[in-house]
C-alpha cells in the first residue's frame, strides 16, 4: 500500500482537479472477495475463485541513485573522524570516551557499521 500511496501522490501534481471518492460497498465486492481470502485461512469447498497472477509488478520501483551532498554533523561525525582520519575530538574526556566506545564501530568502505556478534570482522 505504501508504494500506491507514494505513486498517488507523484502522480497527484499532474492534475488539475484530485478528489478521493469513496466506492459504495455494492460497487466494490471483488475488492471485498480479495480481502477476505487473503485473511482466511482455509476455503469453503465448492468455491469459485478467479486468481490473476502478475508476471510483474503493477507499480515499478523507480531506480534511485545517491549523491554525496555534505551532511550536518550528527552521532556518527566524531566516529567517522576517528575511524577514518585518527582525529579526536577537542575535549580529552570525549576523546577518551570516543576511543572506548569506538571499538563497537567499524567503519568499512564509507559506511559507518556496528559490530556485533554475527560479524565477521
């Protein structure tokens, strides 16, 4: 539903008038047959179902490509600074605490990742 939602409202800029109608229960019994099946867990026999299968998705996923845009220092800015660089922060007692909580981090290939017990490295 959320990708419905998102393709609604980059396609909403395209009209001059949008309005949302509400479909009158009578109206909409194929939607209401739909709902139900997926929520019920075995069928009643003798029961016709119309079942489409899709060979792909109604919506596509728009391909979306990152940009390096210079970020707001956050939590992350003194880890990153350390990791990569070996600079501390200015106070001796933040640095410290830096150094110590530091070895939770790993920061490989510009991504700032926590270690845990899974990893490898």
């Amino acid at each position: 539903m959320a990708k419905y939602l998102a393709r609604v409202k980059s396609l909403k800029s395209d009209f001059l008038v949008f309005r949302v109608l509400k479909v009158p229960r009578v109206e909409n019994t194929r939607a209401d047959q739909l709902s139900k099946l997926a929520t019920a867990e075995e069928l009643e026999k003798n029961r016709t179902l119309i079942v489409d299968y899709l060979d792909r998705p109604t919506i596509s996923e728009m391909d979306v490509m990152d940009i390096d845009v210079p970020q707001e220092p956050n939590w992350m800015t003194p880890f990153i600074s350390w990791l990569r660089n070996g600079i501390f922060p200015e106070d001796p007692e933040d640095a410290r605490r830096l150094v110590y909580r530091s070895n939770r981090y790993q920061f490989r290939e510009g991504i700032l990742y926590k270690r845990s017990f899974l990893s490898l490295c």
